[in-house]
C-alpha cells in the first residue's frame, strides 16, 4: 500500500512567544484543510518531540491530539533530533504501507530561546553533548565551521562563495509567506556580519526560530476513494544510522571512529543517507528537479548538494557560480529559503522541508516556483547518528 | 607560599607530563581503538566494541600518537555558553582543530595558547601539549590541546 501526502500546513516561523502547542494545532489544522479531511477521521498521530518544553513536550503526539481534541486515535512520539520531522514521517508512512491506519497526521512544533543552542542544565560528565561544551567550547557552529574551512582549504571555496549561498536563499525566501526573515542579502552584508566561528559569518548560520509545520498522510486507495486532489507521492524515507567506521567529525562527538580496522568507507555517512533513498525509490540523482536541505550554514548547502550526488566532490561551487541552484536553474536547491530565511525549528524543520516540496509538486509555490518539479527530495542530519532523506514524486 | 594545585579536569582522558599523550581503549579483541576512552570518571565503567563485526566486551588502556595532521580548525569568538567554563574576564577567543592521528581517528581539541585559524592549516602538523583550561576551587584544571608544530 502507497502512502501519500494529501495535505501540508506550517505555522509562520518566528519568534511568537507562544507555547508550542499552538503553533502545531495551527498547523496541524491548516494541513487538515489543505487535504479537505476532518479530525475526526485521522486514525493515526505523531509527534515530533521537542525537548525544551517540558513533559508536554516529550510526548507530542499527545499533547497536539488533546490539544485538537480526543478522537480515539493510536498515537506515536518521535525524536530523533534534527531529523525528528522525518522520522515521526517515517513512522506514519510505515503504519499506513501495513495497512494498520489510513489517515494519519504528523505534526512537529518548537520554541527556541534565542543564541547559541546550549545543552539541558545539569552535570553529565557521559554525555558527549554536554562534555564538548564543557571541555573543549564546541558550539554548533564551530562544526559548521571545520566542514567550511575544509571547503576552503581542498576545494577553493571562498567567503565569496558562502555569502552567494546566503544571497541565493534570500531571495528565494522573499515571496515565502512562512519564511521568518524575508529580506534580500549582498554579498557584501555577509562579509561585513561578524565572524563567529572562522571562516562563518553571522549571516553564513542559521538562527533558531519558531515554528510548526504538519502533513496529512494518506493511503492511495482512501486519496482515490475520497477525490484527494493531486496526492504527493512518498516515493522513500531514508533514516539510516552511520556505517562503522564514521570518518567524518559529527556533532556533538570529540571524536570519529577509527578506519584503522576497514579502511575508510566507499561512502560518509551524510552521502549513505541519500544512497539509501534513491535506493528505495528505485532512481537516481539524475532525475531529482529540487532540492530541500539543511542549510544550517551556507557552507552546508554546498556540503549537502554533493552528499545528495548532484554534482561531483568538489563541484558544488561550480554549479552556484553558474547560477544552477538558483530558481530557473539546473537543479534549484532550497526554493523555500531554506534555514537561511526560516532559521531552525528542530522537531519542526525536516516536516517543513517535506510541505515544501509537496507545494512545489503541486505546482503551489507561489512566487518561488520550480517550474516543472515532478520528483524532490529533502536531506537533514541530527545529532547522534539520525540522517533523514524524504523523496517525494508526483 | 604553597603551590596552586594542578589536576585533569577529566581523569583518564590524557597523560601528563613532559610528553603527554591521549588515552584511548582498544578491544582485546579486534584491536579497534575507541576515544574517549573508558571512563569512570565519565560514568562509562562498561566498554562495548563499536566494530558491529566484533562483541568484544574487555579492553586495554592505550597512549595515543602526540602527532597528528589538520584535519579542519576554526575559532571560537563569541563565548560559548555554559557548561563552558570562561578562562579569563573579558573572554578571549580561542581556537579549536580536529586532528586525524596515525590510529586512523579524528579527534577535536582546542588549540594552544597563543596559536590561532592563521596558524593552521588543513594537513598540517601538530602535536599535543597539556593546558590550564581555567582555574576553579580546586586548583588549575588541565585540558590537552593541539600545538602547531614549527620546523
């Protein structure tokens, strides 16, 4: 049994100061209405967990069917940090191939405090993620800062080139009625924001926003049966773990595995979590027409282009000068913005990622439209091991 | 006058010493080298092979090479917020490298006093040296630290 998407709504991404609560259930509705399906007829929920608001919070699936009002259905929470949306995707996705549920809603929402993410409170000398601040000061960007210089230094990437990444999601943002920051950026505005982490800019590093975006998934048979108009299709959901030896520093760990043993593998594990989805999905690289990924840094976006197989190692910057990843081009690469105009809304983000695409399938993206989109896909790594890929066809 | 006292401010990650190394934990078995090491002092008592093709459960405590290559750096210039634990007031920026070693891993560490991205560069060498990280009610806490290596 196929599950497709019959429904997408977000939340505009902000600083509201409202519990996130609100954000999903304004999501969760809009999505509702967007696939014409009632409340009362969704027989499965999940929850993208946010960890920074409290027991509500962990378990989100809950919370946003109380808060939508009890209807009886089975429920499910997920985390997997950055890649929460996608997972809790995966999970709806499953249960509806099983033929266990025909109409379930994903819904991921989040508050953020403003600055750097910091860890929960508290004394953990066994958590890497509390330890690389406390030991060595490793902020987020400062990861996002080693993949750039490496950048810099192998492949001749230039500041220039980070900023025209900024300058690029800008303005493909303006005409996103949920993008958080819609304003054009110069390249000139990039090189003159503060270096945080060198060579990062303020404007090269996403900011933390919130946010809330939701999904309506459905089976093919109930889309047919009930008029859904123009179903998305979720050709793959790639959530796969590194493969040992993971050779490439990940957040928030001081160190990688050692490729004494094995050598180093034929793939990292950001390039695996593409491979596995187009594994899935039974195509290539070659026939993808838009892009949505995690831009945490503009250096990022180029890291994540040839992770996806878009060009060689090495290339990205080849096709951002060419203008190929802009909209109208080759291979237009975050046509929402991206974390550059939304800023991270983490159990949010890799849900908002897949409305994208779906609006862009659909032929709805106003203002921002790749024309002709017929197959997307989505890429996002969290914390600890959990990649996420969504491929999507119409 | 006594003498401030100085301690890792993490036991069991590195020797001292003129020459000091990492510690890491390497399985009897499949001879894989995992760092950071086993810990008790990091709440890790138990040692679990990360190789999926070995479940070696025993292992030794192994000293690191001092020298490794620049795998990437950068530099931290706003302060990082808690648990780190500022050195001075005002903060000073510092900077920060990953090193791959001759074991085959990579492992990120701050960089030496003095040394900062225009001193770096990726393939570079460096070696490691033992800092203060800061100072707190006990005494001067050490931390290891990658010093770039001047021919």
């Amino acid at each position: 049994m196929t599950a497709v998407i019959a429904g997408a709504g977000m939340h505009p991404w902000g600083k509201w100061g409202k519990n996130f609560t609100e954000y999903g259930v304004h999501a969760a509705r809009a999505a509702l209405k967007d696939a014409g399906i009632a409340w009362a007829d969704v027989d499965f929920v999940v929850g993208g967990e946010t960890v920074r608001n409290g027991y509500a919070g962990y378990v989100a699936g809950s919370t946003f069917a109380q808060a939508l009002g009890w209807n009886g259905a089975r429920i499910a929470t997920s985390y997997a940090a950055c890649a929460t949306g996608a997972q809790a995707i995966d999970t709806a996705r499953a249960r509806i191939m099983a033929g266990l549920c025909e109409v379930a809603l994903v819904v991921g929402a989040d508050t953020t405090p403003k600055g750097f993410l910091a860890p929960n409170a508290g004394e953990r000398w066994n958590d890497p993620d509390w330890l690389r601040f406390r030991l060595l000061g490793m902020t987020n960007p400062a990861y996002f800062a080693l993949y750039a210089r490496r950048r810099m230094d192998l492949y001749g990437a230039t500041s220039e080139d980070f900023a025209a990444v900024k300058v690029k999601n800008a303005k493909h943002g303006l005409e996103n009625p949920y993008a958080r920051f819609r304003k054009e950026a110069t390249v000139a505005d990039v090189l003159a924001s503060p270096v945080v982490s060198d060579p990062l800019h303020l404007l090269d590093i996403c900011a933390t926003s919130d946010g809330a975006a939701a999904v309506v998934l459905v089976s093919a048979d109930y889309a047919k049966k009930h008029g859904i108009a123009a179903p998305v299709r979720i050709a793959a959901v790639s959530t796969v773990t590194p493969t040992f030896p993971n050779t490439v520093i990940d957040m928030p760990l001081l160190s990688t595995d050692s490729s004494a043993l094995t050598g180093v593998p034929e793939r990292t594990f950001k390039e695996a979590i593409g491979q596995a989805a187009y594994e899935e999905a039974g195509i290539g690289p070659e026939d993808v027409d838009v892009a949505e990924v995690y831009d945490l840094s503009t250096a990022l976006e180029l890291d994540w282009i040839e992770d996806l197989q878009l060009c060689k190692r090495g290339e990205a910057e080849v096709l951002l000068r060419a203008g190929d990843t802009t909209i109208g081009g080759r291979i237009p690469v975050n046509p929402s913005g991206g974390l550059a105009c939304f800023g991270e809304a983490v159990p949010a983000q890799a849900i908002a990622q897949v409305c994208e695409l779906v609006w862009q399938l659909r032929g709805q993206a106003t203002g921002r439209q790749v024309e002709g989109a017929r197959v997307g896909i989505t890429a996002n790594q969290g914390l600890f091991g959990h990649g996420s890929s969504v491929l999507l066809s119409t | 006058m006594t003498a401030t006292p100085v301690s890792p401010v993490i036991e069991g990650w590195f020797t001292t010493g003129e020459e000091p190394r990492l510690l890491a934990s390497r399985c009897t078995r499949c001879t894989n080298v995992v760092f950071p090491p086993v810990s008790a002092d990091a709440g890790a008592a138990a040692f679990y092979c990360r190789n999926p093709a070995c479940d070696g459960d025993e292992y030794d405590a192994v000293e690191l090479s001092r020298r490794g290559t620049v795998w990437s750096y950068t530099d931290a210039q706003y302060q990082p917020p808690a648990p780190y634990v500022p050195a001075a007031d005002p903060y000073q920026p510092f900077a920060l490298a990953a090193v791959e070693l001759p074991e085959g891993l990579v492992i990120l560490g701050q960089v030496a006093d003095g040394y900062g991205v225009a001193d770096l560069a990726v393939g570079a060498e460096v070696e490691l040296v033992v800092e203060t990280l800061h100072t707190d009610e006990t005494g001067e806490r050490t931390i290891y630290r990658w010093k770039p290596v001047t021919a």
